[in-house]
C-alpha cells in the first residue's frame, strides 16, 4: 500500500512519540476547519462505489493523517459507522447541553471515566460528532497503555486520539481542536461497582493548567450509564501484574463466558455537557499559581459530581 500524503504541520516541535504515526501515515492540515481533501460523494453515487473508492484512495496512498496519526477520512468513513449503531441502538445515549460545547476554537472538555473498559470515551467521540451543529472533532487524550497495546495503538491514533501529556494537549487546543480528558484515569475506570459515579481524584490540576496556558474554556461532561456495562466486582491483582495491566476486573461475566463476558451491557447512557468555564481573562502567569489551579479543579470536579447525582435521580432505570 503506498504513503499517505505527508504535509506536517510544524516541521520543528514533532517529538519522537509521534514517529510510530508518521511511519504509517503523513499529516494533513490542522484545525477544525481544515478539512483536508473533500471526499464527498455524487448524489448519485451508491453505498459500492463510495466503498471502491474509498479503497482505491487508500491503496493508492491518497489520503491525509495529520502529525498525530489522525486519519479523517478513515474515522468518518470506518470508524464512525461502527460507533454509530452502538451510540444510537445499543446504549441509546442520550445527549443534553451540546451548545455548550463552543463552534469553534480550542476547547477541553473534562469528563468522568467508568466502565472498566473505555466506552465512555467513545461514545463521548461519536456524541461531540454526530450532534453538534457543527460537526466538531473530539480529540481524546489516552494513557500510555493505549498506545502500547498491538492494533489498538494504530486505531487509536487513526481515530485522533493522542498521549495524555500537557504538550500534545497544549498543541492541539491552540490549533483550534476540541480536547477530551478524563482526569481520573485508571482510578475511575477500574474503580469497583461498589464505588460507581463517585468522582476520584483528579490528579493535580494538570489539565487546568493546560487550559489557562492555551486560554481556552474547560467544559465539565457528566456521563451516567458506563458504569454499570461491566460491574467490576473483583480485581485480580496478581494476573494483573502478571500481564503489565494496572487492573484485571472480574465481573459476573468475565472471564466466566470467555470473550462474551467483554460484551458490554446494554444500558441506557445519558452525556450532559455543563456550561464552559472560561480562562481566557486570566493573566498568562495563572497557570503557574497553583492555589487557582486547586480551585478551578475543584470547580470542575464538583460540577461533574453534582450533575452525575442530578442525572441519577430522575434516571427511570439502568436499562430504560
């Protein structure tokens, strides 16, 4: 298969981490708004032909990744409509206060994580996508772990998703993307059920100060249903150290039914977007004050706890 198209975007600050991307793919414009080589479809065109083409624009090399390994193309035209059908049929998710989520410019948008394995994220990914007037682009910061793991590590960067580190984060928002992050990490992905929407800790403001340093707003998402799609009633500690993973959960289905207990369950999902807070009207020095830093943290932590209560209380049930 030949190269993609290579055009990076700042020949001067690519850093080793993106060289696996690079290898595999070229860069195309930035920005929310670059979208690169429109790949549109004749209105007559059918689903077979957009598919050949499709594959003949990716043999031939024909297509854009950006210095990150973002593959548009390959995400709305592959990615997305996998996603599509869990979004809407399976967990049915619903979505409230995207017109908080800006038109355009820099964004981070800070959620809750659960699940036991990253659901959330995705579906957060396809909710900013398919709802937002505009269309927008969620760009997701991942852990280490993600871009250790065969196949999931080219996915995850061809779906847009880059390392959770300020740089990549900082980069990224003063191109104009919307940046997702999930400050409690492993802690709340692999917390126990017995535990489920009770917030753990958000690190020490690192995405705070990523904000106040790009002056972009922080939009706190709260996101009900995860929890229950893998109820981690137990931690295999051992096999977890055993396979490099920071946890193994046990469930009442895996590892029981094999590769059926990784189906996750069908709940019902609700993704509510808070009002922004804004940074722009902080000096630059801000984010190096780390008494501001703790409250805006708190502030955003805080303002995710409260929705998740909200949003469990008029809840009808896990499932409806």
């Amino acid at each position: 298969m030949a190269d993609a198209k290579v055009i990076p975007f700042d020949e001067g600050e690519r850093r080793s981490l993106r060289s696996s991307a690079e290898a595999a793919g070229g860069a195309g414009e930035g920005g929310e708004g670059g979208e690169g080589v429109e790949r549109g479809s004749g209105p007559g065109e059918s689903a077979l032909e957009r598919g050949l083409a499709f594959l003949r624009r990716r043999l031939a090399g024909e297509y854009e990744v950006d210095d990150f390994g973002f593959d548009r193309e390959l995400t709305d035209e592959v990615l997305m409509p996998l996603l599509r059908p869990v979004f809407e049929r399976y967990f049915r998710v619903e979505v409230r206060g995207i017109e908080h989520v800006p038109a355009e410019g820099g964004a981070l948008i800070v959620a809750n994580h659960s699940g036991t394995l990253p659901w959330d994220g995705l579906m957060t990914q396809v909710a900013v996508r398919e709802r937002h007037p505009a269309g927008r682009r969620l760009r997701l910061l991942a852990a280490d772990l993600v871009f250790q793991l065969p196949v999931v590590n080219e996915l995850a960067r061809k779906a847009g998703h880059t390392l959770a580190c300020a740089e990549d984060a900082q980069e990224l928002l003063q191109r104009g993307e919307l940046v997702g992050v999930m400050p409690e990490g492993f802690k709340g992905i692999g917390k126990p059920f017995a535990e489920r929407y009770k917030l753990q800790r958000f690190g020490r403001g690192g995405f705070v100060a990523t904000a106040l340093r790009a002056r972009v707003p922080i939009v706190p998402c709260s996101i009900v249903g995860a929890e229950e799609i893998h109820p981690m009633v137990g931690n295999a500690r051992t096999v977890a150290r055993l396979l490099g993973l920071p946890y193994f959960p046990l469930t009442p289905t895996f590892p029981w039914l094999g590769p059926l207990g990784a189906v996750p369950l069908p709940t019902k999902w609700t993704i509510e977007f808070g009002e922004p807070i804004e940074t722009g009207d902080r000096p630059p020095e801000a984010a190096e004050d780390p008494m501001l830093m703790f409250q805006l943290t708190d502030q955003v932590r805080e303002t995710i706890q409260h929705t998740l209560y909200k949003l469990l209380v008029g809840r009808r049930s896990v499932f409806f």
